[in-house]
C-alpha cells in the first residue's frame, strides 16, 4: 500500500478534532480543508503571524502534529469549555490555557486516532500536548518540533453562528514514514505574501510506501460446556477513567467548568467493567462523532466469567 495523501492525514486528523470539539463543546460544527501544501520557515513565519496560538502534540513513534488558531478563537474555545460566556480577547490569560490544554490533549488525541482507524494503524497516544502562543521569533523551534518536512493545510469552520479559521500542520512521519523519504521540488516557489492567504511552500515530498501493521488474527477460545445457555442475559458494562475520593464540601462545591483529577496519567488506558468487574482495558476513540472503547488488552475467557461471580 502507498503511503497515505497529505490530504488524507490532513482529512483524517480535522475529522478527529472536530468530533472531539462536538461532543467537549455541546456544538455541531461544520468545516472545510484547503489544499495541503509543504512548510517552509517563511510560510510557517506567517501562519504564526496570523493564528499565533499553537496547540502542540508529539507521537511516539515520531513525528508530531499541532493546531494554530488566532488567539480570539482560541479564547472563544477556553470560555466555551469550562462553561462561561465567550468575550472577544486580543489576548490569552492563564486560565485560558489552563482550560485550552484539556481541549488541546482531547482534540489532538481524537485527531490522532481517528487518522489511525483511517489507516488501518494502531493508535499511538500523543504527547507532551501543550499549548503556546507563539511570535514570529519562535518559527525556528516551530518548525524543527515536527522532527521532519512539515505539511499544512488552511481550514475554515462555523458553528452557532461564530466563525473562525486555523490551519492544522503535521509531518508525515506520524503515518509511519521512514527517514529516507525523497523529495522533489515544485515547479515555482510561492512568495512569503502570498503564503499569507494561501499555504505553500518550497518543495513537495514524495516518501516510499510503508505496508500497514498486519492485522492480528484473532484467537479462537473454546467455550465452557453449556455456556450458549446464558449468553442473551443483559450484564452492565461500565467505561472507567478513573476513581477517586473526595470530601463532601468539594463535592458540593463542584459546577460548570470544575475539574477533577482522577489520579490517571494521560496513556494509561481506559478500564472496561462488567457488573462492576474488570475484564478489559482499552484506548478512547471518537467513532460516528461519539466515543467509544477500542480494547487493547483483555483477560481470558475463563477468568472474564469467573470475575463475573
């Protein structure tokens, strides 16, 4: 298999954010993509010029991914999410990116698995999200954090009547790229002026094909003798993040925009309970524009019904 069109991660990785922007924010948005185009340092000078504010991902199998929004959308995000009423801000506080670093660890991971389902890969948790506000000056760190030729694409999106625009930028490495990818230059270079309405860039990558992770066969289990008898019986299957205990005043004290640490770090998995037993753990993905439980570890067979007791 070819390795994946830029407009295919650029696609891929906007469905993701935007499912995840859906249900975070209680609003449906509509949107739409420009062409992809390679990076150059110019061209990432001006897209920090007019969305200055960065939501930022590293993977661990490399490469990297970010978001750039102009600061009054980005605002207009943080008021949303801890459920205040957005005003026009020229300008980011520390609560707004306190609050816009759960919507850019939530974004960013949907956009990544979701882009992974896409390609039949398996999915990789980002990290070190963080958000920045950057200034031209920051264009060289910029560019060298995406551990490769880094491709852009300019979008547009609506949403209960607010509008606004970012670009979504990535390297292709995060597809499972290898180091030795070829590249040819396009035909013309595109000025610095123009990048300011349109992404382009200096050269166009073209990198080998890489085949995606075969897919494991699934292990067959004979069933318990008898066992068909109680398998239409209704059990309750809980999706667990975390657990902890609180006092009764901060529970008392919680409202719109609170936030609970639930003692679990950003990778470890999701676990999955059946009548309040642990028989699964697995990663959260966005499917249909919901969320749902990919499972990647499960016990047996016999020990999933013996816990079920």
């Amino acid at each position: 298999m070819s390795e994946p069109l830029p407009r295919t991660v650029a696609e891929g990785l906007l469905k993701g954010v935007f499912d995840v922007l859906d249900a975070m924010l209680s609003l449906s948005f509509s949107y739409s993509i420009e062409e992809p185009a390679p990076l150059d340092a110019a061209a990432m000078e001006a897209i920090i010029g007019q969305t200055p504010v960065m939501f930022r991902a590293r993977v661990q199998t490399g490469g990297g991914v970010a978001l750039f929004l102009t600061a009054e959308d980005a605002a207009w995000m943080a008021a949303r999410a801890v459920g205040n009423q957005p005003v026009k801000k020229a300008a980011l506080d520390a609560d707004d990116i306190a609050a816009l670093r759960e919507v850019a660890e939530s974004c960013l991971g949907g956009g990544l698995a979701h882009l992974m389902e896409t390609l039949n890969q398996n999915i990789v948790p980002p990290e070190s999200v963080s958000v920045e506000t950057l200034d031209p000056s920051s264009t060289a760190e910029a560019v060298a954090s995406f551990e490769g030729i880094v491709t852009g694409a300019r979008f547009s999106f609506s949403t209960n009547g607010v509008e606004g625009y970012g670009v979504i930028a990535f390297s292709m490495k995060l597809t499972g790229a290898g180091e030795n990818a070829r590249h040819s230059p396009v035909a013309a270079e595109i000025s610095k002026e123009e990048m300011q309405d349109i992404l382009s860039g200096l050269e166009e990558e073209e990198e080998p094909a890489t085949a995606p992770n075969a897919a494991a066969e699934p292990v067959r289990r004979e069933l318990p003798p008898n066992l068909d008898m109680v398998l239409d019986i209704r059990m309750v299957a809980t999706a667990r993040l975390g657990r902890i205990e609180m006092p009764i005043g901060e529970i008392l004290s919680l409202g719109p925009g609170s936030i609970i640490q639930v003692g679990r770090l950003v990778d470890e998995p999701v676990e999955l309970l059946v009548n309040d037993k642990l028989i699964a753990r697995g990663d959260v993905v966005v499917v249909d524009e919901k969320f749902g439980l990919r499972i990647t570890e499960i016990v047996s067979t016999k020990e999933r019904i013996e816990s079920l007791h």
